[in-house]
C-alpha cells in the first residue's frame, strides 16, 4: 500500500512538472512596434506566473544555422502579472533596439529551457517607397458562447500565405466576441499565432473589445491594452493603449478610439483626444494620411449612423487633409467617392475616401445595403475577406480578396493624375450628385408620417415616390440626392 502510495506521488510530481514546464513555454508570442519600425521590434509573449525572467535571443537571417553561436541575449524590459477571468499569466515585453533597417533577423524568446521556436522579423527598409500590408475587418465569432476562432484563422493565414512580404497587419476592431472573457482571447491568439509572430500586429480597439459581459460596452477595454503594445508617445494618459500613431515608408497611420459610448467617454476626455488627433495629423509630413477607427461615418447598416462621430471628426479630416478613413464595425465591404464636409467632390486630393473592410470571422450581417455615397458595395454573406494594401509615392492600392483568394475589387487612389480607379475604370462623380437639389434622410417606412424636428422635415422615402409618381432611381438621375439613412438614430 505505502509503495503504491509512493508510486503515485511520483507519478503527481512528474506530472505537475511536466505541465508546469509547459506552462513556461512561451505563447501569444505577438510583434509590435512601439517605436522606430525601421532600427527597433517590440515583442510581447505569455508565461506561467512561475517564469518571471525573459529574454529575447536573435540574430541575422544569415546565421540561423549557427543560432546559438551567433545569438544576441537581450534581457526583457519588463514583465508582470497578468490576471484573467480564466487564470493568471506572466506578460513578458521586451523592445529590441539598433537594428539595422531592412534587415530579416531569426529570433526565440523565453528563459532558459523555455523557449519558443525560432521565428522571424524584418525592419522597415531606408527605402521602403513601396510595400504592403494586410487588412482584416472584424473577427468576432458573433455569439459570446462561441469561442472558436477557426474561421478567422483561416483568413489571415490564407492572407498572409499569398502575401508573404506583407510588412504588418491591421485589424480594424471587434478581434474578439467580448473583450472581458478571456476564452476568446485565448483562441483569437492561436489563430492569428503563425502570422503575429512573423509581422507586427498593429491593432484597432471597437466596441467588442470593451465588453466584460455580453451586455453592451462596459468601461475600459483592460485585456486590449494589456496584450498590444503599441506606439505611446504623446497619448493622453487615459488613452494609453487605445489611440496612437506610426509611420512607414510613405504613410503615415493615426488609430483613434471610436468607441466613445461603451466606455462612457467624458465630452472633456472626448475633447483631449480629439486634441491629439488634430495635433497628430498636423505634424506629419508623409505624403498619405491615413485614419483608422472601428464605427464608420459612412456606414452600409440600415439603422445606425454614426452621426455624432461624423460631426466631431469630419472637421479634423478635412483640415487635415485624410486620404483614407478605414473603418470595420458593419462587417461589409464599401468604399466612397471623395467626401469634404460630408459633400461629394470630384477628385481625392479635394477629398477622402472612405472604407468599410468587411469581415474576416464568422459573423455577417445580410441586412447591410449599399448606399448613395459608395462607389462600389460587396457584403461578404457567404465568406469571410481580407484586404492587401499597397502603398508608394504615387498610388495608394486596396484590393479586396474572399477568404479562399478570390479576387473581387481593386481601388487605386492615383496622387500624380488625381484620381480614384476601381481596377482600370476611372471612378467620376456622377452629375447629379455634384449640386442636388434634394436630400432625403431616412430608411425606407410603411408609414405616411411626417415630423418636423430641428428646423427640418423627416418623412419616409416611400411617400415622396408615392405622391410625385418618380422612383428613387429617377430622382438620382433628376439631380437629386437620395440618402438612405436614419439620421436620428
């Protein structure tokens, strides 16, 4: 009986180390930039809360065969606990600094024993007047209870197997179903784990991500900024984590926090962050401006608008001069001709273009519709897509992809002939969009009512074909701009 007893100590001992020590083998081993992409990589990853050392050991490319000769050891900047609703970790960071620009480096991270295998990175070129980079639209599940991340696996994977020389990528908000379980975090980093640790994952917060139930938005998006570290100089102290900048090659990329109800956003703190933005923008001298932020102001959903939004950014963009608004949230893919103060211009350098990403998981949405503002509509009901980017001097380049490789869409912003492509086809304004003589608001209603609300009349699109005896169609043809919105929602 005591050797049995024994036996089975030895046994439990065994067992607890062998767990421990997997435990201790890093994962969610995740790049990032938080400082020049060009001389410096940042690199976070997961322990047990036992592993409390860490280190990063690289070398060049050239060298891999010979790794353990020719490492460098780089001891991490800092690390500490990290505490979930499913358990606790150690969270590990560490920022690689006086790389040399251009160069691929192999590198493993971990302590001792524990460590990762070799994986790779490479820092922006002096020259990088040309380069690409991926673009995924929200990857949620769609149901707090499905924690499977397949789907969204498989799209990025798919992604960045055709384009391997993608320099980084962007996901435009919503990572995960509900940003306070841990679960989905868990899973949305084991799909995404053989991309992130190979190119920097330069995310957009949404609303999901502030979630700590399944109600709507609960405060402070606490796992996002924990796990992504991103670029923070100048940021507010109450944003840190949410908003911040970069630049690369030509481009340079401002990420705002949209999510200003869920996190019940002070109008004083809306304020400073706004201040940022403008002073962001303003101080850049790349040659494309590019904004990032999860809700859209011209959206495809047929009940929310995002007006507020609108009205506190627009002015920004437009002084500023914005030539591309990314956005995610309504899980279609759309893209507008060029806007200033919320009016159709002619050309992109007397506007913005604005784009909707689509989705990269599994939840759609088969009530989005395509609206007068779009110059082109895709809703990717039947699969996922994902976006390759490429920007040099002269074109900025979104071509739109199905999640098994399909190509569907190509939009080319042209800076040297000043204009907008879908593919080879010159996009233009078409005439009766340039001076319409009516605008009207609202999603079409089976109702005749009308209301008169802040110095103007709300009526059902339906009641003006009805009594004028014109369809909608006749009327953008008539020089008159239909919009189908709810612009009271």
């Amino acid at each position: 009986m005591k050797k049995t007893i024994v036996l089975l100590v030895v046994i439990c001992v065994y067992a607890f180390s062998f767990i421990e020590a997997k435990c201790s083998i890093p994962d969610h081993i995740t790049l990032t930039w938080a400082n020049d992409p060009h001389t410096t990589q940042t690199i976070t990853w997961r322990t047990s809360i036992n592993e409390i050392k860490g280190e990063v050991c690289y070398t060049n490319i050239e060298d891999s065969a010979n790794f353990e000769a020719k490492k460098i050891v780089v001891k991490q900047d800092s690390s500490s606990i990290f505490k979930t609703d499913v358990g606790t970790w150690e969270l590990h960071t560490l920022t690689i600094k006086g790389l040399k620009p251009g160069k691929t480096y192999c590198y493993k991270v971990g302590f001792g024993k524990n460590r990762s295998i070799m994986n790779t990175f490479t820092t922006e070129a002096n020259d990088a007047k040309s380069f690409r980079f991926l673009v995924f639209g929200d990857s949620q599940t769609g149901n707090a209870k499905d924690t499977s991340y397949t789907v969204f696996g498989k799209t990025i994977n798919n992604a960045f197997k055709s384009n391997p020389a993608a320099k980084f990528f962007i996901n435009m908000g919503d990572l995960v179903e509900v940003g306070g379980f841990y679960r989905h975090w868990n899973n949305w980093f084991e799909a995404a784990k053989d991309v992130m640790d190979k190119i920097p994952a330069m995310p957009v917060l949404g609303n999901h991500e502030t979630f700590k139930d399944t109600m709507m938005g609960n405060g402070k998006p606490i796992y996002f900024i924990r796990q992504f570290k991103v670029p923070q100089q100048k940021v507010p102290a109450d944003f840190k984590g949410q908003i911040y900048s970069y630049d690369y090659g030509d481009v340079h990329f401002a990420v705002w926090d949209s999510q200003i109800k869920e996190e019940k956003t002070s109008d004083a703190a809306i304020n400073e962050e706004l201040d940022w933005l403008r002073k962001d923008l303003k101080s850049t001298d790349r040659k494309w401006k590019v904004l990032l932020f999860h809700k859209p102001p011209y959206y495809n959903s047929p009940t929310r608008s995002n007006d507020k939004l609108k009205a506190l950014l627009q002015p920004i963009i437009d002084s500023n001069h914005v030539d591309i608004v990314l956005n995610g949230h309504d899980h279609s893919f759309s893209w507008t001709y060029p806007i200033k103060a919320d009016t159709f211009v002619a050309t992109p350098s007397q506007g913005t273009i604005y784009f909707v990403t689509g989705r990269s998981g599994k939840k759609g949405y088969g009530s989005m519709v395509a609206k007068v503002w779009n110059a082109y509509f895709y809703n990717p009901v039947d699969m996922p897509n994902y976006i390759v980017a490429e920007a040099s001097s002269d074109q900025f380049k979104l071509m739109l992809f199905r999640q098994d490789g399909t190509p569907l869409d190509t939009c080319i912003i042209d800076k040297s002939k000043d204009a907008l492509y879908k593919g080879t086809v010159s996009i233009k304004l078409p005439e009766g969009y340039k001076e319409p003589t009516i605008v009207s608001f609202g999603i079409p209603l089976k109702s005749e009512k009308a209301e008169f609300l802040n110095k103007k009349w709300y009526f059902a699109e339906d009641v003006l074909t009805k009594y004028s005896g014109y369809t909608l169609k006749d009327y953008k043809s008539m020089n008159m701009l239909m919009f189908s919105r709810d612009s009271r929602h």
